[in-house]
C-alpha cells in the first residue's frame, strides 16, 4: 500500500469506521452525483453546522455555499444533457483479436478467436455483455419525450429533444455495425446462445423503428 499521496485502511481501526459504501445505480453519473450531494453530503454536513455552531468559524458558511453551487451545477448539467451517450463494451479478447486482424491487413472474423470461442466461461461473459447491451439500447429506444422534457416546453428545446435522440440512436446503430459488435453475436449465434441473440434482434427491431420514429419527428417540427 502506499503512503501519504493515498488513504490506507488502519489495522488499529475498524473496517466499518474507515470506509463509507455508496450505491449508485444504473443512473448516469451526473444524476448519480446530484443525488449523493442532494440527500447525503448536504443533508450530512448541514447537520454538522447546526451541531457545531458555536465552534465553527466563517470558513464553515463558505464551504456551505460551495457545496450549494456544486449542487446547482449539477442540477444544470442535467438539464442540459438530455440523452446521455451510450458506450457499447467489447470484450477485451475480441478487441485483441480485431487487433491483430487490422494488423494483417482483413476484417476481423469469428474463427481468429480459436478455441476461445466454445469456452464457457468466455460465452457466458460474451452474453452478459450482450444482455447489457440489451438494456443500454433499451433506455434509449424505450425513452419518451415526456420523461425528459416538460409538457410546456418551448419549440427549441423540443428540436434539441429529437435531434439528440436522434443522433443518440444513429451513435448506437453505428456501434452494432462495428467488426468487434458483429463478431461478439456471431459467436454467440454460433454457440447457440439463442435467448440473449433473440431477445438483441427484438431490440435491434426497435432500434430502427425508435429511428424512424424521431426523424418524422424532426420533420414535423
């Protein structure tokens, strides 16, 4: 462990009075963290003024309103991102093995990954990611306008709606057609995993349909 630039847990100590357990959720983080400043950091450390008003000096009132400005920031941030940009992992194997495809020259296909693609610890992990995917692509597909946006909205933020919606679901669609996104449901395809590659072209049905959907929109605006 090192020392001074890093905290180290005290043996002399208890685990339990050394370390604090925060969930966070499948929220993005900024609404992660507006949430924990909101009800935790404020909620805790105003607790602590009133308890120590007699000792605490000017310090504590500035440290108060920073923690306030903090919190506005966030509360901006969100309103400001109205879609938040999804990420599709790839296996880490599968990563490799377009790696070393690009590097001969060819795209990358099922068969470089060997034996490596009837494990079934490898399957299993490729289906977990997969199913992640399922439920990334499902906040984005499923999301409706009244989730992110009040009924008296202006036509502009209304514009910015869809466009980011829009683009959210083209960044995603793009993703899909990656060599490494068409070789992880190949594989899996191929291993006969075929809840999780059902459950993905329902999904990928109404990723289309989601994208049809906002550039009537758009064009309706």
């Amino acid at each position: 462990m090192k020392k001074n630039s890093e905290s180290v847990l005290e043996s002399t100590k208890s685990a339990a009075s050394q370390l604090q357990v925060m969930v966070i959720g499948e929220d993005s983080p900024i609404d992660a963290m507006h949430t924990y400043i909101q009800h935790s950091f404020t909620q805790l450390f105003g607790a602590y003024m009133k308890a120590q008003s007699q000792k605490l000096g000017s310090g504590a009132a500035v440290v108060k309103q920073k923690i306030a400005d903090l919190e506005l920031s966030l509360q901006n941030c969100k309103q400001s991102i109205l879609i938040e940009s999804i990420d599709l992992k790839i296996h880490p194997e599968i990563t490799a093995a377009a790696k070393r495809a690009h590097d001969e020259g060819r795209i990358l296909k099922p068969e470089d990954l060997g034996d490596l693609s009837q494990n079934e610890d490898f399957l299993n992990s490729l289906q977990g990611i997969v199913n992640v995917w399922i439920r990334e692509i499902q906040k984005v597909t499923k999301m409706e306008r009244i989730d992110k946006m009040p009924a008296n909205a202006e036509t502009a933020q209304e514009v910015k709606f869809w466009l980011e919606l829009d683009g959210e679901l083209r960044h995603i669609e793009d993703q899909l057609k990656t060599e490494e996104a068409e070789c992880t449901l190949a594989i899996l395809k191929y291993a006969k995993r075929f809840i999780t590659t059902a459950s993905f072209d329902t999904d990928t049905i109404g990723l289309k349909k989601a994208i049809k959907k906002g550039t009537f929109s758009l064009s309706t605006d």
